[in-house]
C-alpha cells in the first residue's frame, strides 16, 4: 500500500493504484470533467492518468476551477 | 456600444467579470447576469468533495466564456504550471497571468511576470497579463507576444480606482494590443474612468461581489463602462481655467439705468 500525498494529505492507496484511482480518492465522481492532475509538480494529461501507477511518495495535486479572480 | 476583440476572438461586452468573492454561486449567477460580461475568471485550486454546484455550470449558462487565472502564484515556474492545469481542465489555452510579489499589496513581481509570460507564449497561450500600471513593463509584455495587457488601477480589491491616471494614459497611447483596466475599481465612476482614458475593457471582481447588492452594483458596472466608452467615442470638450458662455452673447436686453 503506497503512500502518496493527495492535495496536501498523506494517503494510503492500494497496490497498484494509478492516478486514476487518486483522482477518486480526492472526492471526483464519473468522468472529472473540469480537472487536472499534477504529480510531483508536473502535469499530467488526463489520458495517462489510467497508465500512471504511483510510487510511494509521490506528491498529487488534483485540481478544478472555483470561484476567483480580482 | 461596439465590441472589442482579443486574439482575434470578439466579444459585445467591455466588462470582464472576476468569480472571487461572491458569497455563493447563485450570487455568481445574478450578478454575471447583470453586468452582461462575457468573459470570466476562475482560479485553479484542490478539489473540495464537500463544495456544492458547479461554477463552471453556472458560467456556461450565463453564456461565459471561462478564462482561467494564476492566482496565488508568486513565481514565473508555478504560474506555468498553473496556466498548463488550466489548459488541461478546462480545454483553453488563454489564461489570466498573475505572478504576485507582495502577499500584502499582491502586486504583481515583474521579473517573474515577464519570465512567465515568455515561457507561456512560447507554449502556445494566449496571455492576458496582470501587470503593475508601469508603461514600460507593459510594453516589454506586449513585445513577448501577450494578446492584451491588463494594468492594476490600484491594488487587488482595495477599491481605491485608478491611481496613476497618467501611466493608464501613457500605456493606452502606447499599446497595439486591447489594454484592460484589472483590479482597484471601487465604484461605477472608476469604471468610467478607465474607459473614457481610454482603456478597451475593464475587468473587476470585488467592487461587485463585496457589494451590499451585487447584482445592482453588477448593473451599475455595466453601465459605467459603457457610459465611458460612449464618452470617449463621442469626444469630451477640453477643460477651461474660465466659463465659456453657451447662451449668445448679443442681442442681450437692457433693463436697469
């Protein structure tokens, strides 16, 4: 079970998780319209996220828009 | 009033509308209902499972077009990787540059500004910088390939207006690329201001959603810029130190002696 730092908290995810499975962990439902993903401070296209396995220690930010701006 | 275009993209409205600050998403939606924007900005955080609604719903039924912000970004490296997230989430290559210096002023920090813009261009943005009302870095921005130039009145949400009137004017008369007037409008005269200096746009966000009534203030907005617009266009009269008369000056009757 890796570790992996999602948005700022340390998780535990199962053997083999990819950044897929982090994207739900982060609380995104069905197709995560609207988001994107950093690992370890480099993004990551939408369509690698299924490909990508992550290692212990590896930083994920998952992203989406919110209100701002001036 | 006539639209304006930005990167060959046209758009019927002058105002452009930041999201931040509205206390919650149906007053986002009055409120870009009111002021007729059709652009407005998002900014880019971690996803929070408990949020309710979908702001990028509520602008696409408002007809918006979402342009992606840096906020929070304070070097060149980090607002890359933003606008990249940006382009990634939200299937746009414009973005709103912000690279702050300085967490009390949030001025922008001009070296890592330019850099940034560089960098983006290169990668194919459309960049649409927020940059300190200084007529030389908005030139060294517009000479990097940046589609608009966008200086401060005055600082982020201090409702203080345009405060160097005279650098708005300089860059104005200087710029081949749209310049539009972000941040520091306190009020609708500010507003008209920026655009009887002849600024092409205006984008404000805290004048509006900080607001008592966001949405009458949002109409006010709209107003005001156009207001400006149409002054601008139509040619102000040149200031007096003395009256000059509007009633003829003969034909005046004799009544007393």
């Amino acid at each position: 079970m890796p570790a992996v730092t999602l948005n700022g908290e340390e998780r535990r995810l199962p053997d083999g998780a990819t950044v897929a499975d982090a994207v739900r962990a982060s609380g995104i439902e069905g197709e995560a319209r609207g988001v994107a993903v950093a690992v370890d401070g480099e993004v990551l296209p939408r369509g690698e996220w299924r490909a990508t396995a992550l290692d212990e220690g590896r930083r994920v930010e998952v992203l989406h828009a919110v209100q701002g701006g001036c | 009033m006539a639209g304006f275009e930005i990167a060959g993209r046209t758009f019927g409205s002058r105002l452009i509308i930041g999201t931040g600050g509205f206390r919650n998403l149906e007053t986002v939606r009055t409120a870009v209902e009111a002021s007729g924007a059709e652009v407005a900005t998002v900014a880019m955080r971690r996803v929070d499972p408990s949020a309710r609604g979908s702001l990028l719903e509520v602008l696409t039924d408002c007809g918006c077009f979402v342009l992606p912000n840096t906020a929070g970004c304070f070097t060149a490296r980090d607002a890359v990787t933003t606008a990249k997230l940006a382009r990634e989430a939200l299937e746009t290559d414009w973005v709103k540059l912000e690279v702050i210096g300085d967490d009390r002023t949030l001025l922008p920090d001009a070296s890592e500004l330019l850099e940034a813009a560089e960098t983006l261009v290169a990668h194919g943005f459309t960049v649409l910088p927020y940059t300190n009302d200084d007529p030389v870095l908005a030139q060294r921005l517009e000479d990097a390939g940046c589609a608009a130039v966008m200086p401060l009145g005055s600082p982020i949400g201090s409702g203080m207006g345009i405060l160097n009137a005279y650098n708005l004017r300089l860059i104005v008369e200087q710029s081949r690329v749209p310049v539009i007037l972000d941040a520091g409008i306190g009020t609708a005269s500010d507003a008209a201001l920026a655009m009887e200096s002849g600024a092409d746009g205006v984008l404000l966000a805290s004048a509006i959603s900080r607001a008592q009534d966001p949405a009458a203030m949002a109409a006010a907005m709209r107003k005001a810029v156009e207001a400006g617009f149409e002054a601008r266009s139509a040619g102000r009269i040149p200031r007096r130190l003395y009256a000059q008369a509007s009633s003829p000056e003969e034909g005046v009757a004799e009544l007393s002696g």
